[in-house]
C-alpha cells in the first residue's frame, strides 16, 4: 500500500507519541540487492510504553532509493 508522505509522517508521530523518549541505534545499513542505488536500514528503538515499567524494543526497517541527485524513502516497516 502506498500513502502520501504526510500521511506517513502523521502515523509515525502518532505510533511515536505512545512511546516517548527512548533510544534509537542503527544495527544495520545494507544496499539492496547489490544495487548501489537501493539500500535499507535496520534500527532498533528500545522506549517504554505510556503507564508501563518495561521496556519495549522495535526493530524499524526504512528502504530507500536514489532518485536523481535525493535520497527517498520507499517504505518503512515498524516490527515488534
């Protein structure tokens, strides 16, 4: 499924509303398919959830792409 950039933006400030502070780390920055030109990123965001004591951890996984002389990004995926 495709969404316009601000409707990503609005859901990811709102999945990150619920979660605040924490802290993120790069664990993986790879090109895709051997292709110089499409890569993907895996980050892991450890946060403790509103009203709860433990921590959670999600893994992020952003593809992206050269388009021209810019970066895009061409899909984000949170995992639990």
């Amino acid at each position: 499924m495709t969404i316009q950039p601000r409707q990503a933006q609005a859901a990811l400030r709102a999945f990150v509303g619920r979660y605040p502070g924490g802290d993120a780390r790069v664990a993986l920055v790879s090109p895709a398919g051997g292709d110089p030109r499409k890569g993907f990123a895996e980050i892991r965001w450890r946060s403790r959830a509103q009203g709860v004591g433990e921590p959670v951890t999600f893994t992020l996984f952003v593809a992206f792409s050269l388009e021209g002389q810019a970066w895009q990004v061409t899909e984000i995926r949170v995992l639990p």
